[in-house]
C-alpha cells in the first residue's frame, strides 16, 4: 500500500544519491577491463577492492540472502543473477550486464548496465540499445500522479514494438535505507495502473528484455537466471527520486556512457 513507501526528505534522497552516486562510479572504474580473455570473477575481485578500500563503502550484495559475491555478472542468455566464476571467460562479441550494489553510510545505491565485449552482433547491439530506450522511456513517466502502470507500459510498448519480449518474473523496487522494499516496479502494464506516485519515492527501474520468448529458467545454484530457448538478454538499472514536477536520476553514470549517456 502506498501509506508503507518511504517518502524521503531532500537531505535523505541527498544521503541516498551519495550511495547512488559510488555504485555509478564502481560501473565506470569496470568498463577498462571488460575485455576478451577476463574472467568474471576477475571483474568481482577488482570491484570488491574498489569498493572496500578505495570508497570505504560496503559492498551490498556479498552475502545478501547468501549471495557469494561482490557483483553480478549476468553473460549473453543469463537473464540476471550471474554468479562471478573463475572458469567464465568472457570472449569477443560478449554481451554482459554488470550489476553493483553499494552501502555507505546506512543508504543503498543500486544499478547496472551492459557492456559490449569487442565488437557484438548486429541483434545483440540492438537488443542493447532497445533496452536502454527502454529504460530511459520508463524513466520519462517518473513524476507525482504518474503510476506505476505508466512506466511499465512505455518499456513493453518499446520492447514491443522491436519484437523483443520483457521478463516479468523479476522488476524494480524501493530502496533507501533498506536494500529492497516497496513498491515493485513492473516492466509492463496500462497506463493509469496501479501505484500513485509521490514526491520523495524512490526506487529502481530494471527492465530486461529477451531476443526471443520472455520464459526464463533457474540453474542449479539458486540465482542464475537464463532465458528457457537461451535467447541473448539485456538489462540496465537507475534509481530514481521522485521529484516535485519530475524525477532525479540518483545513478547517472560519472562521465556518462557514450550513446547510452542520460540527457
């Protein structure tokens, strides 16, 4: 119910962008080394070190719900949930979303993006891009009166129209000084459902989006997630305040990210 979402003060979505703000900058210290012939645990190991003794921050996924490791690295069909691995070996024409989570100072930031590894193939550069329009669309229909409804229906209405199909087992959430809380934000919808949002609400927008049919699979280890026909997928992440008349991205990438920069 909306009365149990946080609406957060500005010195409080000032609090939450400084955590944002370190999980943006972990993303950006990464893309060096996103590059054929580096295992993901490698990707882990220096992501863990940046953030421990470089930020000083805590690294919010390592133990969460018993996850393993630092980051996510989720790899071509791996929907979400990646599990770093000394034996995956990223090779040219990878596509792979690193996903970071960061605490600092009793506040969690929250995002991730995708990384080309050498050069893709033209339907993995589109599924890419696509996403991110995605996301950025979702991201457009943030402000008070809104609903939930209207970010989830503009992300399936751009998946749609590439014939690209949304995941719907997994969405965005709250977040602040708990790492995941209401309200879940999905990635399809109607306009005018659903949720009324606020000025002081803040949550991620996640969407991941299949070349092929939505349906996904866990493996074996409890978190990684594939799609079922081991079409490619993609996903980014921001979070975002609501504002008085709009929304604040809290995540926006230091220097941003080339073609997927936010305007």
């Amino acid at each position: 119910m909306a009365r149990e979402i946080p609406r957060h003060s500005p010195d409080a979505i000032e609090m939450a962008r400084k955590a944002a703000g370190l999980a943006a900058e972990v993303l950006s210290m990464i893309e060096p080394f996103v590059v054929p012939g580096v295992s993901t645990e490698t990707l882990d190991q220096i992501c863990h070190e940046h953030i421990v003794h470089v930020q000083e921050s805590i690294p919010a996924n390592l133990g969460y719900q018993g996850y393993p490791k630092t980051i996510l690295t989720s790899v071509n069909h791996v929907v979400c949930h990646g599990i770093p691995s000394p034996a995956k070996i990223l090779k040219a024409g990878d596509i792979v979303n690193i996903d970071v989570a960061v605490q600092k100072d009793g506040w969690f930031g929250d995002t991730s993006r995708m990384f080309f590894v050498g050069e893709p193939s033209p339907l993995a550069r589109r599924l890419v891009a696509t996403t991110y329009e995605a996301l950025r669309a979702g991201i457009r229909q943030v402000r008070p009166g809104a609903t939930l409804g209207d970010i989830g229906h503009a992300i399936q209405s751009i998946a749609q129209r590439e014939h690209f199909s949304v995941v719907r087992e997994f969405c965005g959430h709250g977040i602040g000084q708990i790492y995941h809380g209401e309200p879940n934000v999905l990635h399809h919808g109607r306009r005018g459902e659903g949720l009324t949002l606020e000025q002081g609400m803040i949550f991620t927008i996640e969407p991941m989006l299949n070349a092929g049919r939505r349906e996904t699979r866990q493996l074996p280890d409890g978190w990684t997630v594939v799609t079922k026909d081991r079409s490619l997928s993609a996903q980014w992440e921001h979070m975002v305040a609501v504002t008085a008349d709009g929304y604040d991205v809290l995540t926006a990438w230091p220097g941003g990210t080339g073609a997927y920069a936010l305007p």
